[in-house]
C-alpha cells in the first residue's frame, strides 16, 4: 500500500474514534443531561476535534510543525466548519424534523471529507514526516534496504 494511501486509511480510523467520543459524549449531554442539541453538540465537537487532532499530528501526519500554529489553523477551518454546521442541524432538526442523530453522523461525514484534505493541505502540508516517529521510521526503512543490498 503506497504511503498517502496509508495515511488516508490512518486518518479516517483516528477520525471514527474521534466520532465515538463524539457520539458518546453528545449522547451523555443531550440524553441523559438534558441538554440542548447544540450546546451538546458543540461540546462533543470540540472533545472529537482534540482528539482528532492530537492522534493524525502525532501518527498520521508525523508532523513537527508548531503545534499553536497548527492549531489555529485548525480552529479557522471550525471557525467555518462550526456554524455551517450548526445551521445544518438546526434546519433539519428544528424545520424538517429529521432526527438528531441522523444529522449529527451527516455532520461528521461532512467533517470527514472536508477536514482531512484541510489538515493534509493547509495545516501540516510542509511539515508530513518531520516528527521523531517518522526520523524512526526512515531509519528502519534504510536498515532494510542496506540489509536487502547486501543480500543480492
């Protein structure tokens, strides 16, 4: 499997567990707190967003960049994000009635789409393979292909 390919796969297994503490901790607001649906849901986003984030920095991305920058970066994207979102949920759970689950997983598939090519692109795009995992990594990768050279 190519490398981008990998980190593609990377990023949407650490964005659905990111969707579980999202779903988990909406579900414990608006349920069984009593919450309104988007304080609930802004609430579980930004505790997913966290997560999101520190997981595809460290293991996705491999990035050493500034994380404050990376950061801000992240938060313009939800400064977008966020109350599209929130106007989404609000016409068609308030107006057309739809359930709010159903709308908070279409949410998150927006979020999906949308995010992993900001954080790919903008957020990390000079800053893929500069962490100490990635330097640990790349050593490997040599070690086996001076082990393999000497082998032929």
């Amino acid at each position: 499997m190519n490398k981008e390919l990998k980190r593609t796969v990377k990023y949407v297994l650490i964005a659905a567990s990111a969707g579980l503490i999202q779903i988990i901790s909406f579900t414990l607001m608006n349920e069984i707190i009593g919450w309104d649906y988007w304080i609930s849901y802004l609430i579980a986003l930004v505790l997913s967003v966290l997560w999101n984030f520190t997981f595809n920095r460290k293991y996705t991305f491999k990035s050493a960049s500034n994380v404050p920058k990376a950061m801000l970066l992240v938060f313009a994207y939800y400064c977008v994000f966020t109350p599209l979102s929130t106007m989404l949920e609000h016409f068609l759970t308030r107006r057309l009635g739809w359930n709010e689950y159903l709308v908070t997983l279409i949410n998150m598939a927006l979020n999906l789409c949308t995010e992993f090519p900001f954080q790919r692109f903008v957020v990390f795009r000079n800053s893929i393979d500069t962490n100490s995992l990635a330097a640990k990594e790349n050593a490997a990768g040599r070690k086996e292909l001076d082990k393999q050279g000497g082998n032929t």
